[in-house]
C-alpha cells in the first residue's frame, strides 16, 4: 500500500462516525452507514434504539398549506426509514426476546406490519385463510414471527405489572404517556379478539416439515430493489438466514404453551394441551441442544411451566413417574381424597413427606387444607408435622400452631409426640437438633393448663431422654405453681395466642370461602355469619368476577334486606358461571335455590329465574344427549313455546335467551310451529323470531316451485337491509358537503354482528345452507367481482339489487368466510359447503388450497374416489377452476389431464398446456391416466418432433393398451376412463390432502 494510500485510510477511519445527536439517523440515512454502525462492539445509540427513532421518523404525519394534519406520505424518505427499521431487526436476527424487551408493543406492532407488508403478506388477508406450506419460505416465517409476538404480548399483558415510581410530573410526558398506554390497549384489544386465529396459525406451523428462512439485511436490499433486479432471489427456498423446522417448531410449541397455560384459569381442560406443548419444547431442545441460534428458550421458565403442569394435569403413567409433592397435594384438593398424604404403612401421616410440603409446597396449597372446618385433624397433623421441620431448623413456631393448639386433647398429644420421635434420630443427630427439640417440648407443657397432659409430655420417653432430672423437675414445679389448685390467689396470665383472631381476619376467610363455594345453603351460611358480623358492608362486591346482566342487576339491588340481596345476587352469578364453563350441575343447584328463594317475595324475580333455567336445560340438553341426535324432551319443546309467547310486562329479559330459543327450535326442525303457529305479535316485537320463521318457511317452500317462493325474497330484503350501511355527511365551512364516514344502518331488524352470533347458534344443515347461498349471492352481486362463488340453492335468491352503494361488500366477504369456517366445523363433510370454500381460496389466488378442498369435496361424496364423484358436484365450472389453480402451479400435465373430465372435452387447452416444457409436476408418470386416445396421440407427436424418444415410448405404449381401442364397446370404454379418473383423482389427493 503506498503512503499516498494509507494517509487516505488513516484519515477515513479517524473521521467520526456518527455526528451531533440531533442528526445522527439522517447521518445513516444519507451515508448509507447503518451497517458499519451496526458492526461496532458497542453502537451508540443502541440498535433498538435506531428502530424507535427511524419508525418515529417515518410515521410523523404532516402538515398541509391549509394547517390540517395529514398521514404520513408515502415517499422514499418514509420507505427509506421503514427499511432501515427492519434492517436493523435483521441484524438482531428478530429475536423478540431482545425486541420485546426494548421497544413498546406500539412500536413492535408497527415494525412487524412493516415486515409482513415487505413480505409481500396480502394486507386485508385473514393469516388463518393462508395456507403457510405454500408460501415463500420467508413470508411465512413473517406471519410466524407476528402470530407469535401476538400471542406473547396476550399472555404478557395478563401478568402483574410493578408500576414505576412517578418523577416530576410534566404535562408533555404525561400526554405522551396516556397516548401509548390507550395505543396500547387498543392493540392488544384487537390481538385479543385475534387470539384464536393466532393459535390456529401457530398450530398449523406445526405441521410444516420444511426449513423456513427469515430475512436478513441482505434480502431486505433485495426486496427494496425493482422488480426486475431481484431475479426471483427473495422468492427462492435459500434466500435469508435459514431457520431449521425444529428450531422453529421449538420456539413456537413453548409460546403455544404459554398461551394455553394462560388461557387455563378459566378454562382448566386447556392445561392438558399446555403441557403437551411444553414437554414437546423439552424433547425440541434436547434434539438441536442448547446453543441454537434462533431457539432461545428460558428453560428454568420452562421447567417451572413443567412442573405447575404436572400438578394440574398430572400424568395418566403414574407409576412411572415420582409425583412431586405439589402434584401429591393438588391430587388431595382436587379429589378430596385427603389420605393421599398418608403413609402407605399406616394411618400416621409421613412425617418426612408432610414436613417437605412446609419447604416446597405454595403457601395456598397449605392454606386450603386448613380451610374446610371438616378437615381439622388433618389440618392440625399437617400443621404439627411442619412445625417439627420448623423446630429442627431453627425457626420460629407459626400462630397456625399455636391456634390450633388451643384446645389439646388426648390424640393431639399422642401424635404430636409420635411426630416429635419420628422426626429425630437420637444416636446421629446433633447437640443443637436435640437442644432445639427439648426447647419445644418444654414451650407446648409450659402452654397446657392441664396437668393430665403435661404429665403424658414429661413422662415420654422422648422428653426423658432430652431432658435432665433437674429440668424436669423445675419444670414440674413451674405447672404446679401456676395451677390454680395449688396458688388461688395468682390470677393466669392470658397467653398471646389465646386471644381470639380480629374480626377483620375472620371476615377475610369467610369472604374467601363465599368466592370458592358452590353449595348454594353453605354460601347462604357463610353471608349469615358475614351480616351477623358487620352490616355495613356489602358482600355481592366482594369478587370482580360475580357478573349478573345489567338487565337484572338493577331489580337485584333494589331489594331492601341486604342479606336477601346479596343472596340472589351471587346465586345468580354464581349460577351464571358455572353455565358459562359448562358444570351444569352446579348451576342449576345455584338457579333452583335462587328461585326458591325469590318466589317468596318478587314474582317479577322468579320469572327471571324460570327464564334463566329454561336457557340451563337448553344447554344442557345440547351438550349432553342432544350432541348424539336425541330430539329434547316435549316439555322443554312446550316450555321454549311458552317463553316466545310470554307477554308478562316489566319482564327484564335477555337477548340471548330469544336467541338461544329461536335456534332451538330451528335446530330440532320446529317449523311446523314457526310458520303457522307463531303469534303475529312475536313476529312484530320479536327480531328473532320473525328471522326464524322466514328461514323456516324458506326451508319449507324449496321443494315447490319458484314462483310460489316468497318468504324467500322477504328473506332476502332482509338480510340486505342488515348488511347496509348509512353514509354520514358533513357540511364544512366552504360550503361543500363531504363524506365523514359509513355505519351500518339501523333500518335492519338487528344488527350484523348479532345476526352472526345468532347463525353461531345454528346446527341444521338445510337452514345454514339457505344462509350460506344467501350470503354468497349477495357477494356475487357485486359489479367488480370476476369469480363468482357458487353455492347450493343460489338459485331462489333475485339475481340484483336496487341500490348496490348501500350494501357493504366488504363485510359481506367476511361473514361469508366466518360462517363456511364454522359450517365446517360442524359438518367438515359437507361437499357443498368444501365447494364454497374451495371458490373463496380460487377467488383469493390461493390455488393450492382451492385445489384442496376441491379434491376434498369429490373425496368425500364418493368414498374417496372409490366411486363416480356425482356430476353436480364435479361440474364443469369446478373442473374448469380445477385446471386454471393446476396451469398456475405450473403443474401441465395434470391440466391436460383433468381437460377429459368436461362433458366435451377441451383439446386446445390440453394441447397448449403439454407444449409447456416447465412444468412442475410428474409429467410422462401421469401419462397412465389418460384415456383420450387423442391426447395420447398428440403426445407421441411432439415427442417425436422435440426428439424424447423415452417419453415417445412412453405414451406410444399407453395407447396401446386393448382398453383403449375405439373398437370396444362403449361400456368398455366407459370403464377404462372411471379407472383412470379415480387412480388420478387418488393420486392428487395425495399430493394436496
């Protein structure tokens, strides 16, 4: 290198790299240095801190001639800052470890749109609708890496939060402030109501046994490029960092546990899939090691997530595995077995097991077994073996002891001392384990009062042994003095522990009792005792989660007694809740004693009740007998009638009890009742019963013709009018008028949302049909759609609407999603219904998947494929579709092949499609499948003239296969081309299920 030279690069590298604070990110913006700051041991300012300021920078609004604030424009400027941004997560290799860390859920959020927006993740697309296999490898890892950090954030949000001790307060930063933390309510909203389509994404990633890549620096550049200069790179299955599947799979099984682990405290069956996910995670480690660069798992974390879940799911094996004494002591609690702590040698309890629970067992667990009053021997043997451990280490004596001490007897002693002698050996222990003994000893006989019972201390062997004659005789002397018998004269000195618990703390427990108990005359004890002890409190607020609906909380709380009050008020909550998590047993116990109660005195009150059991027995008819088709018995039929006709006034009544009604009995095919039995008034005051009668007699009227169809065009303007929107205007200072914004319109007889949640409540295949047609050809309407969806019994709605600017397309193309997702989930079987949901993934552009369930829809009309697949469900719309997702997956040979399954079969599309020379599938392998002597003949051509003379062969001896010679009879023929259709239709199957 010359002089010259090395001045040069001395002076480079001596030159700052970074000027004032104030400009350094426009510094990196203009000098292209990011990288090079990047690389320093220490970068200052910190790379996530570069993240922060370039999204802060690239997300200020701007400022009009007119002074009115405006989004942030779109410029290169902006663009430029966005990529930076997620440069630098590249660089932090998106560990949201790190990420989560340092940058606020705002902030977080928006970097990760801004990567699933570069990825190239259609905006507006639901990530559960996308098929993840057949994605770019790095735009699925982009929904992975958002769908995680979502459900990290949720299970984050629900931990306690230490709040930071305010500094001076300062009305800007206090602004800024209450602005991220309403930002970032509003985003874990949102994430909340997306929980389940999160899970659904990361248990489907699951499935995937292929490497993914995450991008890098070096792609993010890519990408930013033209089109035409990235040469597909960015698409390709090498390009980014790679990420292994069992990394992968890894990370996303622990935050899949985390997120059931979570969801468990209110529904407790989840925890069985939260500890599959975590011993999955276990295995995941132990196979790629613990020094994987993406896989960074906290594994104390996750053992303690091991070990809570072995308590609350504990192993069905479990002789093969040692039981931990926390899953020993939930085992008792749960199954009210309390001889689980027993010894198996006999009826004492394992003072060594026992005295482990003090050390290792939560505080609650210990607390519990010592709050149920039929429990105190027990809780007193449970209590003396851990006060023994106390004693031997050192530590003081608990006021649990002392207070369960308080009235001796005969058994108390004799186990306490069998306890004592168990716990210590006399010929290896120490001088101070036995001084430590002897000292307690001597306390529990100078706390007796009876003398019968200090004497069967002093005269044990134990105290013999530990104790020397002199100690035991001034100990004697000591009793004796104090005995009233011997000094009348000395009034006893009250002990500490014999003055009663204050009153606060009694109440404390019973109001800890009255939140776990379900046994509606116990809960009525406990609220007696309560009242007797203080009458200025009121004990329905003692839980947040007692909910009683508005619509009767206001007659609840107007009862004047406060203990009758509260007693109805937390039945009923009660009651509610254990309808919610579906332990209807309890609830109707809860409901039958709340109305026995309240039939007493408020007929207005019992109605209620007789209300809400109706809704009970309802669901627990569904859940029960009613899941395995048995019709409900005819008085509950009778009572659901009586309630839909109920014209009692000042009634407080419930939505979702006329919801639940209505459905019923559309569920159990009560049309006969709907159409002709319902009372005019009903149809007028009732929403749900008018819409439950027109889908009754829609049902009803399909067999007849079409001009007899009315109810089905009222049925029609119906939804129409509940799938409109209102345009708001608004008149500004120049006069002009403009557009504000769009609700949904009030003319509907119910809202769309309540009309979904209501279809939710649907089971009868022909009346979600008549919905699903309804709605997919209320999408087909639209002027801009270009792939109509098609649906059964599409025909019988009108084909147009007056005023097609009222109708919101965009809600109606989601419910239609939202309702075929969960017309599949009650019947996946269904071909019409796979039908509708192949059309949706075709009109997407999601091809694969359309074929999917195309295939899936013929698979299961005809024993998969085993049969003829029924011509109204292989239409030619549906094999045509079926050949245009093949020729965009580049898979022509399977095009030409489906073209001999229309009525006439399309040579030109499968002549075109065989010149294709890049084809993606199994080409001369599928050559058997073809019947068309015609196809097969072109076939031998162009191979001829391309000069494949093994291909040539190839198609040359599948024509001459005798099935195939035109001589045959007809129902020859007909046979070779069935074989062949279900060998090929098999073989897709296999390639697409």
């Amino acid at each position: 290198m010359s002089a010259e030279a090395a001045d040069r690069e001395a002076a480079t590298s001596s030159r700052p790299c970074t000027p004032p604070q104030t400009c350094w990110f426009e510094f990196l913006l203009e000098e292209s240095l990011l990288e090079k700051h990047l690389r320093k041991p220490c970068p200052d300012p910190a790379p996530v801190q570069l993240i922060v300021q370039f999204l802060e920078q690239a997300s200020k609004p701007s400022v009009n001639e007119q002074n009115q604030v405006q989004p942030p424009p779109d410029n290169k400027r902006n663009r430029i800052l966005k990529l930076l941004a997620l440069k630098v997560a590249a660089h932090l290799k998106w560990d949201l470890d790190i990420l989560e860390k340092s940058l606020s859920v705002p902030v977080l959020n928006m970097l990760l749109n801004e990567l699933l927006c570069i990825s190239k993740v259609p905006p507006g697309t639901k990530h559960v609708d996308m098929d993840l296999a057949t994605l770019p490898p790095t735009t699925a890892m982009a929904v992975l890496l958002y769908n995680r950090w979502a459900i990290r954030t949720i299970v984050q949000s629900s931990f306690p939060v230490k709040q930071a001790k305010p500094g001076p307060p300062q009305l800007s930063v206090m602004n800024q402030m209450q602005q991220e933390k309403e930002l970032t309510e509003n985003i874990l909203k949102v994430l909340k109501e997306q929980a389940a389509d999160s899970i659904l994404v990361l248990e489907a990633a699951l499935k995937l046994n292929k490497d993914l890549y995450v991008h890098t620096m070096r792609t993010l550049d890519l990408l930013a490029m033209e089109p035409g200069m990235v040469n597909g790179e960015t698409e390709s299955s090498t390009a980014g960092l790679k990420v292994k599947t069992e990394e992968m799979q890894c990370q996303v099984c622990y935050d899949l546990g985390a997120a059931y682990f979570q969801q468990g405290s209110t529904n407790s069956a989840v925890y069985e899939n939260a500890r599959e996910k975590f011993f999955r995670t276990k295995e995941l480690i132990a196979e790629i090691g613990s020094l994987s660069l993406h896989c960074t798992i906290d594994e104390k974390r996750l053992a303690g997530y091991c070990q809570a879940c072995d308590v609350l799911v504990p192993s069905s094996d479990s002789t093969s595995q040692q039981l931990t004494p926390y899953s020993q002591v939930h085992i008792c609690l749960r199954s009210g077995n309390y001889q689980l702590l027993y010894c198996s040698c006999g009826a004492l309890p394992c003072s060594c097991f026992v005295m482990e629970v003090k050390l290792v067992v939560a505080p609650q667990f210990r607390n519990r077994l010592c709050q149920n009053e039929a429990l105190d021997e027990i809780c007193f043997k449970v209590c003396a073996c851990n006060t023994v451990r106390d004693i031997l280490e050192g530590r003081t004596i608990s006021v649990q002891f002392n207070q369960l001490f308080l009235r001796p007897n005969k058994e108390k002693i004799d186990f306490l001392l069998e306890v004592c002698s168990r716990s210590i050996n006399l010929e290896k222990a120490s001088e101070s384990l036995k001084g430590n003994m002897a000292a307690f000893l001597k306390n529990v006989c100078l706390g007796l009062e009876d003398l019968q019972y200090v004497f069967m201390i002093s005269s044990h062997e134990l105290f013999i042994t530990l104790l020397k004659d002199e100690e035991r005789k001034l100990l004697v002397d000591q009793m004796r003095k104090r005995s009233p018998r011997v000094n009348l004269c000395i009034k006893p000195v009250t002990s500490f522990y014999d003055i009663p618990a204050s009153a606060s703390v009694n109440i404390g427990q019973l109001e800890h009792q009255l939140i776990l108990s379900v046994d509606p005359w116990r809960i009525r004890q406990i609220l007696i005792e309560l009242h007797g002890m203080t009458s200025e409190r009121q004990f329905w607020t003692v839980s947040n989660k007692w909910e009683v609906p508005s619509v009767y909380s206001g007659v609840i709380l107007g009862i004047k007694d406060n203990l009758t009050r509260d007693l109805v008020y937390i039945l009923m909550a009660k009651g509610l809740h254990c309808s919610t998590v579906k332990d209807f047993s309890h609830a109707k116990q809860l409901f039958a004693a709340c109305l026995e109660l309240v039939t007493e005195f408020s007929p207005k009150l019992r109605q209620v009740m007789l209300n809400e059991m109706l809704l009970l027995d309802i669901h627990t008819h569904e859940a029960g007998t009613g899941q395995a088709g048995e019709r409900p018995p005819s008085d509950l039929i009778s009572r659901v009638r009586g309630y839909l006709e109920m014209r009692l006034p000042d009634i407080p009544l419930r939505q979702v009890i006329a919801e639940e009604c209505v459905a019923f009995m559309l569920n159990w095919r009560e049309s006969e009742y709907l159409t002709l039995q319902v009372p005019a008034f009903l149809l007028q005051s009732n929403p749900y019963v008018k819409l439950g009668q027109l889908l009754a007699a829609t049902c009803k009227e399909l067999p007849g013709p079409k001009e007899s169809r009315r109810t089905a065009k009222d049925l029609w303007e119906v939804f129409v009018q509940i799938c409109s929107v209102s345009s708001q205007h608004k008149r500004g200072n120049d006069g002009r008028v403009s557009l504000i914004k769009q609700r949904e319109s009030t003319l509907g007889i119910m809202y769309r949302s309540e009309l979904l949640s209501f279809i939710k409540k649907l089971r009868e295949p022909l009346v979600l049909t008549i919905i699903l047609s309804l709605f997919v050809k209320l999408h087909n309407v639209r002027e801009d759609i270009v792939n109509d969806i098609t649906a059964e019994h599409i025909s019988i709605w009108p084909s147009s609407i007056p005023n097609l600017q009222s109708v919101d397309f965009e809600a109606v193309a989601i419910t239609v999603k939202e309702l075929v997702r969960y017309t599949l989930s009650i019947n996946p079987n269904n071909h019409s219904w796979l039908i509708i949901q192949a059309d949706i993934y075709f009109a997407t552009n999601q091809y694969s998947a359309a074929l999917h369930y195309y295939l899936q829809a013929g698979a299961v009309c005809s024993d998969f494929f085993n049969k003829a697949v029924p011509p109204d469900v292989y239409t030619d719309q549906v094999i045509k579709r079926m050949i245009k997702c093949c020729s965009l997956l580049n898979c022509h040979t399977q095009v030409a092949i489906l073209c001999q399954f229309l009525r006439e079969i399309d040579y030109k599309t499968a002549f075109k499609s065989l010149q294709e020379q890049n084809s993606h599938d199994a080409m001369d392998s599928y050559y058997d499948y073809i019947w068309d002597v015609t196809i097969l003949e072109y076939l031998t051509y162009l191979h001829h003239k391309r000069g494949e003379t093994d291909k040539r062969q190839i198609a040359i001896k599948a024509i001459g296969q005798t099935e195939l010679n035109a001589s045959n009879p007809e129902e020859v023929l007909q046979l070779a081309a069935q074989r062949r259709k279900k060998k090929f239709l098999q073989a897709m199957a296999k390639l697409y299920f």
